[in-house]
C-alpha cells in the first residue's frame, strides 16, 4: 500500500513531467507566439488544460496537507493522455497531408538535374533549370526530358502519364511536341525548348499545386473567423462551469475537473481541419486525374451550376485541323508565312501546305478575326468572312463559288488578301472530339444546360452542335459576344462553367464562375482558367465537376460534424449529465473525445482519394 501510494504517484509525477514539458513543448510555444498576436487559438486550450491538470496534481502531491482528503486527486494521466492523443490526431493529420502530397513527390522527382545541350555541334552535360528557349536538346533512351520542346531528329516513345493522365507511351516523330518531366523510353531524340526550362509546363504545374493547396474557399476562411471567436468563448464557458459547480458546493477538484474537461473537449481541431484537409485531398486526387486547379474557391461556386458553356474549335473538336483544298491565284508563301508562329489550329493547319519562307513584318492577331503583317511595305491578310465584310473587300465570283461550298460542308474558310484584294481562299476542317457526345449527355442528365459559343459560321456551328447534342448554340461572335453573353448570364443569378481553349477564350474565363482549359489551351487560356486539363479528353470536365461538388459536400460535412461535436460536447463536458446520472467525464477521455473528432474529419477527407468521380 506504501509503495503503491508514494512511488507509483511520483512515478507518474516524473513519466509526467517529461510528456508535459517535451512533448507539449510546441503547444506552448505556439500559444505564446499567438498571444503576442492577440490571438487565441487550440493551442491555446491544450495549454491552459493541461497546464491546469499538471499543476494542480503537483500542488497535491507535494502538498497533500494544504488539501482536505476528499481533494487529493491527480490527474497526471489525464494531463498526459491528453496531449498525447492531440499529438496522435496532428500525426495523422500530417500522413493525410503528405498521402495527399504524394503526387507532389512524383513531380518534383520528375524534375531532371542535368541536360546534354549541343553548343557548337559538340554535346555539353549542363544544368537542366539552365536551358533557355531554342537551346537544342539531346534526350536518350531513359533519359528524362529537361524541357517543353520540339522534336527535331529521331523518334521515340514517351511516358508522359505523370503529367496527363495517358497511361500508353505515345509515339514521338519530328514536329512533334514533347513535354518536360517525361521519360524518353526507346530512341535517342533531338529536340528545340520552346520557352525556358523554368516555365516548363512541369515547374507550373508543381508551383500552382503549391499554391493552390495554400488557399481556402470563403467557407473556410469563415472557419477560421468563427475559430478566433471561439477559443476565448471556450476560456469563459470554462471559468462559468468551475465557478457554478464551487458556488453550488461541490468540491474543488470536481469543480476543476469539470473545467479542465471542457478546455480540453473543446479544443477546435476539427474545425480548424475541416478545410485545409478537404483542399488537400480534391488538389491530390484532381492531379492524379489529370485535373490542375489553380483556385480551390471553385469548389464552392461548384454547388450548383446552371450552364456549361463550350467553346467549339479545339474544345468540342479536336483542334487537329487539316486543308481539305485551298484556291489561290498568287502568294501562297506569303500566307503561309504569316500565319508562321501563331498559336491556333486554323493557323497550324495553313503551315502544313509546302512553300517557301518570306519575310512578313508587324505582325498582328486581331483576335476571333485573323492575322495582318507587311510584306514588303505591303499589307497581308488572312481572315475570315466576318472580318472580310467589315473592311469591305470584294469577292470574286469563283472566290465567292468556292466559300459557299465549302461553307456549305460546315467547313471554316479563310481569305487570304494582299492590298485588299482577295488572292487566295482556304477550306479547312476540323473533327469532333470522340468523347463529346458522351461529356454532353452526362451534363445534361445532371440537370445542366449545355451551350456552346462559336466565331465560326451557321453551317459549321450547326454540324458540330447536332453531332455532339446541343441544341443551344451561337455562331459569329467575337471573343466580346462570347464575354457578353456569359455576364449576361451571371447577372440574372445563374452559376455559369466555360470550357475553352483558346487567347479568344480569355475573357469568357475569366468572367464566368469556374473557367476550365483543355489539354491544347494557350498559355493565355490557362492563366485565366480555373482549372486546367493536363489530359487530352474532355470527360475531365465532368471529373472536375464532381470533384468540385463531393469536395464542397465533404468540407459541410466536417464543419457539421465539428460544429455538433462542440455543441454536445461541451456542456457534457462541463457536468450537465452529473445531477442526472451521476457521469462527470475526465480530462483524459475528453482529450480522448476531441481527438476523435479530429480523426473522423481527417478519415472523411481522405475518402475523396478512392471515391468515384
């Protein structure tokens, strides 16, 4: 009985001691930094708990004789146990977090550190952040390639699954684009960056996932809001609890124990989790999916959405256009020229016709209209009918034959005009992307209405609308019509997705409630999008959406959960069952309960890893 009594409590005074000072040693450096901030938060009451159970079990074991018998208990194990179960709920907050990270790893592991560069026809191992735009690259069989580039000799394979989402190598020839970060797997390759090794699609992609896991929807900023609130409510609740149960005259050591408790139970991990943890895991599983979001706010605004708007060239077809035939009296090398360096399919279907290079000069996108420049102090122009009629220019009549049968087909025709005079004049066609029939009956069974916008002409607009089932459609609008139309929308209440691809789109991204890129989008088109697609198929629009939406669903449930949690566990906590039923909960099972609470927000995030979507 001697021994029970003196060693064992002194025992549990010293195994104590060491979890209150050592293992709660950032909860107190935490709280002290808070407070000189003027801010209270969870730290906080795991400090003053504990605190107040540690040295009260000291002030009784030292001091037995200063207390009545009835009040010499200790609570050394409820000290402990809560600390240790708030540091076990912070530890698998921290595995989600990098579980969720995972694919961060990958990438950044993806970033190779060495390059072999040509200069002056010999090879030169060199830092691979060093390649600049034009550098020529040579890439070998399991190599990794350095660089968004262009191949210029061999062929190969090439494993770019990480970064899209293909799961089969794909065949790389000349002229064809290459990215950063993916696994030369076959032949030994030469290829052109086309833009820096630090503005590789690889770099942004890993600096948006950064920052996108930085940031919070307003649902959560408002968790923090109401976290700040919260913590000294606690600390009054608290004091309230001790001083009604010693003012009814119970004990001291009940009226603490019920105190304490409820600093402990109340402790706001969960609602402080509930967000962040969510943003993690949608991040996570997005770039597995070959999905990038740029802002997690687009969770939110994803509740209910009215209109998917689509663009058509590039986004329903596959932007892979090609000349069906062309009719040009003179110049062709002047039009092929100035359509050189322009980023937009009708432009890259207009190169592969063979000429030779001229020099064109101000060279200018009028966008949703064409290009100008000068050639030899003369003006070029290639353009569509739109931009045609409004400078006036004539047609002749085999011009004129030749537009109204191939607009006839819902091909896109574009004039090519030297000194405003109609030289030339181009048939081109475009696919529909295989899967966007299936994207848009998904849609609209989810209760969406699916519109598109096109600057194409009727004939073009109504071939693809009727191939892909929409019934909703625009044709001959400018990138302005196209902003105008979404804001139009917007202003009479309604949740509006565009999904675009193009410099054209920019704007339409911009004003509407979530933008989505495709795989194709310009960097212009990317910038002002929401979300970007990193995988060649448009089903990655209703992949987003429904991660969007169970993520924003996720993120309600854990504000409930933590919000009922305190609700209940709060006044139990501070003795509102003891004059019923005689049940007083110890600091140690509160500690127990909170981190619960914890855990469960953590296990219900990290559901949106294997979930359906």
């Amino acid at each position: 009985m001697f021994f029970h009594f003196y060693y064992s409590d002194y025992l549990q005074f010293l195994t104590a001691s060491i979890i209150q000072f050592y293992a709660g040693y950032e909860f107190y450096k935490s709280s002290l930094k808070s407070l000189k901030n003027r801010i209270a938060d969870m730290n906080l009451l795991v400090s003053i708990g504990t605190f107040s159970a540690y040295f009260y079990s000291v002030a009784v074991l030292f001091f037995k004789d200063f207390f009545p018998v009835e009040m010499r208990h200790l609570y050394f194990e409820g000290s402990s146990a809560v600390i240790t179960f708030v540091l076990i709920g912070r530890y698998l907050e921290l595995k989600t977090r990098q579980t969720a990270t995972e694919f961060m790893k990958k990438l950044i592991s993806l970033k190779p550190d060495k390059a072999i560069k040509l200069v002056d026809g010999k090879e030169e191992v060199v830092d691979a952040v060093s390649i600049k735009k034009d550098d020529i690259v040579i890439v070998r069989p399991g190599d990794k390639i350095p660089v968004d580039g262009v191949v210029i000799e061999g062929q190969t394979e090439v494993d770019q699954s990480i970064l899209t989402g293909e799961s089969k190598l794909l065949y790389k020839k000349e002229g064809d684009t290459v990215l950063s970060g993916g696994i030369n797997k076959s032949g030994l390759i030469k290829i052109k960056a086309i833009k820096d090794a630090k503005d590789s699609i690889l770099n942004q992609i890993i600096k948006l996932l950064l920052e996108a896991q930085s940031k919070k929807p307003k649902i959560g900023k408002l968790a923090d809001k109401i976290t700040a609130y919260f913590v000294p409510v606690v600390l009054i609740i608290s004091i309230l609890v001790f001083d009604v149960w010693y003012f009814l005259g119970y004990p001291l050591n009940f009226s603490l124990t019920a105190a304490i408790s409820v600093l402990v139970i109340a402790c706001p991990c969960a609602l402080g989790l509930a967000t962040p943890i969510t943003i993690v895991n949608v991040v996570g599983r997005g770039a597995k999916e070959g999905l990038l979001f740029k802002d997690p706010e687009v969770i939110e605004k994803s509740e209910k959405i009215d209109y998917v708007i689509f663009d058509k060239t590039g986004t329903l077809t596959e932007g892979k256009m090609k000349v069906e035939e062309y009719l040009v009296k003179d110049f062709l090398s002047v039009f092929v020229s100035l359509e050189k360096g322009i980023n937009h399919p009708v432009a890259q279907s207009i190169l592969q016709i063979p000429s030779q290079e001229v020099e064109i000069k101000d060279k200018q996108v009028i966008v949703g209209k064409g290009v100008v420049g000068t050639y030899k102090g003369i003006k070029v122009i290639m353009c569509n009918k739109k931009f045609l009629d409004e400078l006036n220019i004539p047609l002749e009549k085999e011009f004129e034959e030749f537009y109204l049968k191939s607009k006839e087909k819902g091909n896109t025709v574009i004039f090519g005009v030297i000194d405003s005079k109609v030289y030339g004049v181009f048939s081109i066609s475009d696919s529909v992307r295989p899967e966007s029939k299936e994207v848009i009956k998904t849609l609209k069974n989810k209760g969406i209405k699916v519109v598109m916008l096109t600057g194409d002409n009727q004939k073009v607009a109504e071939k693809v609308a009727k191939e892909v089932g929409i019934e909703e459609f625009y044709y001959d609008l400018t990138p302005i019509d196209k902003y105008n139309f979404i804001k139009g929308l917007k202003e009479k209440g309604f949740t509006v997705v565009f999904v675009g691809d193009g410099i054209n789109d920019a704007p339409s991204m911009v004003e509407s409630d979530i933008g989505i890129a495709v795989e194709t989008a310009s960097d212009l088109a990317k910038e002002s999008g929401s979300i970007v697609l990193l995988k060649s198929d448009l089903r990655g629009v209703v992949k987003a959406i429904n991660l969007c939406q169970k993520g924003l669903k996720t993120i309600k449930q854990n504000l409930f959960w933590a919000y009922i949690y305190n609700i209940i566990g709060i006044p139990i906590a501070g003795g509102l069952l003891y004059p019923f039923f005689g049940i007083l909960l110890n600091p140690m099972y509160a500690g127990i309960a909170m981190s619960f609470s914890s855990i469960t927000v953590v296990l219900n995030a990290l559901k949106l890893r294997y979930i359906s979507i």
